[in-house]
C-alpha cells in the first residue's frame, strides 16, 4: 500500500533566505545540465525542472526522469531548499549532497535505496525525508541525530524493526505502513501511537506484512507451475521462519535432488520462465537460481534489491543489467560458471565488490549442471537407536570440501550438520542428540554442484 503525498511546493516559493554572492542561476543551471548529462538526459531543459529564487536554484523537481544516479555535481546546488527525485532507480546518495544545507525537503519516492543515506546527519535544515515505496531493510541507530526532521516517510519497504533510538526524534509525522514490523516494543508502538500517519486509528498495524506464508507461498506456487514444475511442493523449495518465507532454492541441483530422493522422474534443465511476484514478498532476504539457463534477468528483478544472498550461478548470463548496482545488501553472491562478457563500469565495480574474482569463473560453454555420483569419496550411516536420538555418519576417503544437511521428506531444510573442508575419517553427528519427530528424513552430503550422497531413513 502505497499512499500518495502532495509535496508543499506552493509554500516554498514564498522562502528566502540570505544567498552567497559568489554563486549565481547560471552556475547552479550548469550543475543541474551536468546531473541530467550525467543520466543520458541530454534533451531535458533545466527550467523545465527548477524554480528560482533571488538569482539562485532553490527547487528542484526530478520525478519520473529515469535517473539512476545523483553525481557529485549536486553538492553545487548550495542555495537548493526542495527536492523531489520520486519515481526513479536512485539507490545511494554522494557525500556531496551533505553540502545541501538549506535543503528543507528530500522526496525520494519509489526508487531503490536499500541502506539509509548517511549524509541526511549533516544537515541542519532538513524537515522532511520521504523514502517511501523503496527497499530499506532496516533502519540505524543513528536515525536519532536527525533531529530536524519533523516528518518521516518510510512507507512500504521491506523492514524488519525499528531501533529504540527513533524514539528520541520530535516527529509530527512518520508513516511505517506497508513494512513487516511485527515485533515493535512497547516503547516503539506508543511513540507511533502519538505519531503515525494514522495515529487516530492506529492503522499502521494493520498494513504490516506479518504472517504471510499463505499469500507468498502463493506466489512461488504460480512459479513452480509455469515452469512445468508441478510435482514440487512449495515448501520443499523454501525456508520458513516466524511465519514467513525467508529463503527460496529453485536451483537445478536442489530441485533434482528433491525429485531423486522420492523416486520420481528427473527434471529437467530447461531455461527458467520468470513470474513477477516473489519482488514483493517482504520477508525473503535469500534467493538460489543456479543451474536453471538464465540468459537475462527481467528488469522487475531489480526490486529484488533487498536481498542478502543471491546465487545466479551455472546459468547463460552474457551481461548484468545496471539496475544490479542497486544489490547493496548482499552478504553472499555468487556469479560463477555464466558467460558474462559485458557490463558498465559501476556494476563491474559492484561484482568486485560483492563476488571477488568472479571473471575467472566464466565460461563460454554450456554450463548446465549435472548431479553426479563422485563414488569412493565417502561412505555414509544413518543410525536410530531406541531412544529416538538420530546418530548420523559419515566416512571420507581423501580430504574433500562438503555439505552435510538434514531435510524433511518433503525437501525442507532441518538443519545443516556441517560445511567445512573434512579430512579422510569417520564423523559423528550426534552431539546435538537430533531428536526427530516420527517420520521420513533425508540426509545428503554434497561437495560444489554435485550430491555425494543422499539417504532416506526413518525416525521411530
């Protein structure tokens, strides 16, 4: 739900304020030509999108003009009081803009900011901030020393909990609809209570995202069945917790792993057919595509920006799309065995950042993978004494890098045993006494892309 807000332009234009002789309209219109230039916005004339006051750019109205960045350049804009940049793919702000210090109103509406922007904590005039309708996944500490502020828009983006120190900031208004705040404090919640967008109702609990299994997991149904994956049930493929979808595996090696496990035909490696929905699933912060074909990634993958692991790997990318600089978040990405041969600049630098030496794994070769028995590498037990207490061995025959996991019949994901590099020898899983309900268990060993191993048992 995203609510729309009427920006108090008219209001503006009656401020003034002392303006430095040192800098004139025809300087801050040179800076405004290099921002759009710097957009590819060559045809966009710079009194179409500005006001002026006393010689000086005090208002600046960028919405919907497809800009990706805000260069350095922006900091020149000195005497600016209003900016609105809505409706855009703007994801980080430069440190130049802390030198807007008169700026009184940033509109930042719909754009792709996954981390909170610094540089509002230097300026002393800042009244509103909106970043509604983006991708903040959590908000700072640090929120508090932007004490001017009177009113904050954070809207509809995918966050989790608000820090106890937002508490300190003289709100007159802040709007938190449409986020997944589930848990708040009862501090928190009564600071709302006075301040809320719909403080006279208290309505911003109702638009949380909170226990949404049953809609997302919808969702993921519509996926599975397009791709002809029928026979896959949803929650083989995803990982649950408090309610709500938090990872989603649809990798070739996971899925052929699911259907091998229970007898059932294999599937096969064709390209995978994207369907939008899985963007807006507040919650999910984890995502594996690998081994599915990919050759493009759709543009709304964008809004998938939230992500702290994405795993693209063993597909046919030729190319990342900008938007992917917008991936801020990530804590794990993995771009290996692709045929990725161009990108720009900035999401090159991205990919280094994100993926070191991600160039030396393409390939120019089909790299579709195969599930393969490796044999003589290693030599598995699952053993269920009488006590119900489930004792798990495994034996490796020469040293080997591998995964040992623990999932229920249907595909989930109980627990990973162990990922390290193991020497030859016998290993014990048991210490955590792993006392399983009554059922059907699978336990598989896996080293890179291949399966080892994978056992079915059941737990009495």
């Amino acid at each position: 739900m995203l609510l729309i807000r009427i920006a108090p332009l008219m209001l503006l234009i009656t401020f003034t304020f002392l303006i430095s002789s040192a800098q004139s309209y025809k300087d801050d219109s040179l800076a405004v030509d290099e921002l759009l230039k710097a957009n590819g916005l060559n045809t966009v004339n710079v009194t179409e999108i500005s006001f002026v006051t006393n010689d000086r750019i005090t208002l600046l109205s960028m919405t919907n003009k497809a800009l990706r960045v805000l260069p350095e350049c922006i900091g020149k804009l000195d005497a600016l009081e209003y900016l609105n940049c809505s409706d855009n793919t703007i994801y980080e702000l430069p440190e130049s803009f802390s030198k807007l210090q008169h700026l009184k109103y940033a509109y930042f509406i719909r754009n792709q900011f996954t981390q909170w922007p610094n540089v509002f904590y230097s300026m002393p005039n800042l009244e509103v901030i909106d970043l509604g309708g983006n991708h903040l996944t959590q908000i700072p500490d640090s929120i508090s020393f932007c004490t001017t502020v009177k009113s904050l828009y954070i809207n509809d983006n995918y966050i989790l909990e608000l820090p106890e120190s937002i508490t300190k900031l003289d709100l007159n208004v802040v709007h938190v609809a449409g986020n997944a705040l589930c848990n708040t404090s009862a501090s928190i919640e009564n600071w709302l209570a006075l301040r809320d967008y719909y403080k006279e109702n208290a309505q911003w609990r109702t638009y949380q995202y909170c226990s949404n299994f049953t809609a997302d997991a919808s969702k993921i149904r519509v996926l599975l069945d397009k791709n002809g994956w029928v026979d896959i049930p949803v929650d083989s493929v995803v990982i649950v917790e408090n309610g709500n979808i938090i990872g989603i595996d649809l990798s070739y090696e996971h899925r052929t792993a699911i259907k091998s496990l229970s007898k059932e035909s294999s599937v096969s490696a064709q390209k995978m057919v994207f369907t939008a929905g899985i963007e807006s699933m507040r919650h999910l912060r984890s995502l594996n595509l690998s081994g599915n074909n990919i050759d493009t990634l759709p543009d709304w993958f964008g809004e998938l920006c939230h992500l702290k692991s994405l795993n693209l790997s063993k597909n046919k990318l030729t190319s990342l799309p900008d938007f992917m600089a917008s991936f801020c978040n990530l804590d794990t990405l993995n771009l290996a065995e692709n045929q990725i041969g161009t990108a720009s600049a900035v999401v090159t630098k991205w990919a280094d950042i994100h993926a070191p030496g991600w160039k030396t794994t393409q390939s120019g070769t089909d790299v579709s993978p195969e599930i393969k028995q490796r044999g003589n590498t290693h030599h598995m037990i699952v053993a269920v004494p009488s006590n119900g207490a489930t004792a798990i061995q495994v034996r490796f025959d020469k040293q080997i890098t591998a995964a040992i996991t623990l999932y229920s019949i249907s595909g989930r994901i109980i627990k990973l045993l162990a990922k390290k590099q193991f020497e030859s020898g016998l290993y014990n899983f048991n210490s955590d006494k792993l006392c399983l309900p009554k059922g059907i268990y699978i336990v598989t060993v896996k080293s890179g892309a291949g399966v080892l191993d994978a056992l079915r048992f059941r737990s009495n």
